[in-house]
C-alpha cells in the first residue's frame, strides 16, 4: 500500500500492538498521519534479539538490507526530518522470556 501526503510538515507514528506470549510473537503494525490511521498490518513475527552488524538504524533512507521488495535502497527521503522519538513501553516479558534473550544478547556479543 502507498500512502500519500501533500508537501508540507507531518506527524508521522507508527504503533506497534504486540501479541504477547513471548519473545519473538507477532502483533499489528499502525501507520498514523497527523493523527489519522493510514495502513495498518499484520506482522507475523519480531526480532528475538539484535540485527546483525551489517544492517543499521536508519533514519530517512535504507542503507542496510530493504524490507521490502517494493523499492530499491537506500531510497533517501528527500525532504527534512526535524524530530524522531522512540516510546518504548515497559516489558511485559516472564523470567523464561527473559532469559532467552539474555542468552540471545550473550550469543551475540560472543560472535563479534
């Protein structure tokens, strides 16, 4: 799906509802635009840990590996990004939960 906006200033979310259950669980991805629902999905499952060092946080263009098929990287954003927040809730994660990823940061940290 595309979305399209006019030119001009935007306030741009993306809300993640996830499943629960564990590590990993998929849950529903909402676009918002300026306060208005735009796309929403499904996403099947999430990263258990890390992303490997070759890919990157990227803000405005894709330097790493593309998520989808539908453009080519890097795909720079033309236009100017004045602000980016991160609201990252509390974890809702069991102990076993937990430890998986303590052992998935570990296997990581080991391999670089």
């Amino acid at each position: 799906m595309q979305v399209g906006m006019t030119p001009g200033k935007h306030a741009i979310r993306f809300e993640f509802k996830y499943d629960g259950g564990g590590v990993g669980k998929g849950g529903t991805g909402t676009l918002l635009v300026d306060g208005k629902e735009v796309a929403k999905g499904r996403i099947e499952r999430t990263i258990l840990g890390r992303f490997s060092a070759d890919e990157t946080f990227d803000t405005g263009e894709d330097t790493g590996s593309p998520v989808s098929d539908l453009y080519k990287a890097p795909f720079r954003f033309a236009g100017t990004i004045k602000k980016i927040e991160i609201d990252l809730a509390p974890e809702k994660l069991g102990a076993a939960d937990l430890e998986k990823l303590k052992k998935a940061h570990a296997q990581v940290r080991l391999a670089e």
